[in-house]
C-alpha cells in the first residue's frame, strides 16, 4: 500500500504541470523543491546530532562560484555548479577537521557555524567589485537554453528541482543502508563510547558534512539560476542559515520526508502573507514560525511529519498485535 501510495504521489506532483496551473503555483511548487532539497541536504547533519546554523556559507559559496564564472566567463551553471560545490566541500572539510579533530561539538560547533554563515556573507560584501556587494548583482539573460540553465518556461525549472530533491531523497536512503549510518547514530548516542568501540569519528563526522555542505552548495546555484539573482542577504549569513534549519526541524529533520514538509509549511505560508499584506506586515511569517519552532521543539521535538509518522506506526503496530491470534493477553 505504501509504495502505490507512493506511486500515486509521484504521478500527481509529475502532473502538476500538465494542467494547465498557473505560472505563479509553478513558481511557488519550485521554490519549494529547492529549499526542500536544500533542508534534506541539511538534515543529514542535523538527524545525527550535528546541527550546523552557517550552511548559508556553502549556499553562498556555490551560488556566487557558479553565478561570476557564468556572468565573466560564460561557464555553463552545470560545471559552475560542480565548481562551487566542491569548494563548498572544501571549506567544509577544513572547518570539519579543525572541529572534530580538537572535540569541538554541540552549542559551540552550531555557533562555529553560525559565524562561517556571516563571515561568507561578509567576504561577499567586501568585495563588491566582483559580487556587487550588498545590492548584489543579476545574472546575464541569454534566452532559453539547457546548457546555460535559463528558461522562459517555468514548468522546466520545476522538473529540474524536483529532480535534485528526488536526488537528494535517494541520496538519505543511500546514507541509511552504508555503515556510516550506523556510525554516525553511534556517534551521536555517545561520542566517546563510540570512539572506544573503534569508530573512526573523525572520519565519518567529515563525510558526511562535506555532502551537506556540497548539496547546500548546488541548491545555491539552483536558486540563483531560477530567481537570476544573487545577493549575499539572502544566499549567504545568519538569516538563510536559521531558515534551513527551521525548515528541516519544523517538518521534523529525523524523517525522510520532514524537510520537505516543513518546507512546504514555510514557503507557503510566507508566500501567503506577501501576497495577501504585501509590506505592511514584513517579517510577521519569520515571527510566526519562529514561535511555532519554540513550541514544535518543546512539544513535539520530532516535528510535524516525524510525529505524525510515529503515531501511525504505533496506531497499525497496535492493531497488527490485537489481529495476533497468538497474542497473550
């Protein structure tokens, strides 16, 4: 039942665009898609106990690296892509190393992290001659082209991002079935146990922050492409930093599907105030989740989806014991 549930959903979300929507909805489905891609990629730190506030650095890092190799040089955003997420990689191993390597964890790595956030950002304003500095700068238009990732029709965006989510998806259950999940849980249970167990902390602890930090890198360039503009406010520092993490622990980071959940719950919600109130309540959706973020956290610490899920299981686990003919009472 699962799987042709599954199915289902997947024809319908493929469908989506063949109805004959309007662009705006189109628009709104492939936002979502790419923070969604975004917050997985982030929660496959953050499930495991480590929880990074700064992956806007490797948002920022990938967007820019792809988007002034495009605008200077005319590289495709594909390779621009790849170039960015490997320097976001790189910088995530050298920050990685120097935290792991000297125990640092916990608060002190998520602020670590919050400060790389904004010192990105920062680096981003300083050089303004390059990135345009705080006003930014808009990518060259060149018309509809696959190679240079520009479309004047947005359904194609929209399969494109649904692609990478789906990537990012397959990705996680590829995580699951490695021993790294099996290290990385242990690790997060009890550090120290683990490592007197033989576990190579280090080593796993760096593996899987550099594919954190190299898909946060690629849904940069994603956004940028799709939105032709960057600005290091809104690709790089503390607020898009603390918006992916709200994100994936608002659906609930310990499911595969609570980050697009939560996702989904944001970008809707913001996108219904803007239009609804315009500037006369700016910020109000950041307020209103951020309280709904204390309260999720307090309440149910497994978020909306992952409580959901859990309950269900325990409600057909309930009932597959009481159908138990060879079950005492």
């Amino acid at each position: 039942m699962k799987a042709v549930a599954k199915i289902i959903l997947l024809g319908l979300v493929i469908g989506f665009p063949l109805v004959g929507v309007s662009p705006y909805l189109l628009h709104v489905a492939t936002l979502i898609f790419i923070w969604a891609f975004i917050a997985t990629g982030w929660s496959y730190m953050g499930r495991f106990g480590l929880v990074s506030l700064g992956h806007g650095a490797f948002i920022g890092i990938g967007a820019y690296t792809a988007g002034l190799l495009f605008n200077h040089f005319s590289l495709s955003p594909w390779a621009g892509m790849i170039v960015g997420g490997i320097l976001a990689g790189v910088m995530a191993l050298i920050i990685g190393w120097a935290c792991f390597r000297f125990g640092v964890m916990g608060d002190y790595f998520a602020l670590l992290t919050l400060a790389l956030g904004e010192i990105v950002s920062l680096v981003l304003v300083a050089f303004r001659d390059y990135t345009g500095g705080s006003l930014g700068f808009t990518l060259k238009r060149v018309g509809s082209s696959w190679f240079y990732l520009q479309f004047e029709d947005k359904a194609y965006f929209y399969y494109i991002a649904l692609s990478f989510l789906l990537a990012a998806l397959f990705l996680w259950r590829c995580i699951d079935r490695s021993r790294m999940q099996k290290a990385l849980r242990a690790i997060g249970e009890d550090e120290i146990a683990a490592a007197t167990l033989g576990v190579r902390i280090v080593k796993y602890k760096l593996r899987v922050t550099i594919m954190s930090a190299f898909v946060a890198a690629i849904g940069g360039v994603l956004y940028a492409q799709y939105v032709t503009y960057l600005n290091p406010h809104t690709l790089a520092g503390v607020g898009p930093s603390l918006d992916i993490a709200f994100k994936a622990i608002l659906g609930g980071m310990y499911s595969l599907w609570g980050p697009t959940v939560g996702t989904t719950i944001i970008v809707v919600l913001e996108e219904y105030i803007r239009v609804n109130y315009g500037a006369k309540y700016v910020g109000i959706s950041q307020i209103a989740y951020g309280v709904a973020l204390v309260l999720l956290i307090i309440f149910m610490p497994k978020g909306i989806f992952g409580t959901m899920e859990e309950k269900i299981r325990r409600v057909l686990s309930g009932r597959s014991r009481s159908r138990d003919p060879g079950q005492k009472h």
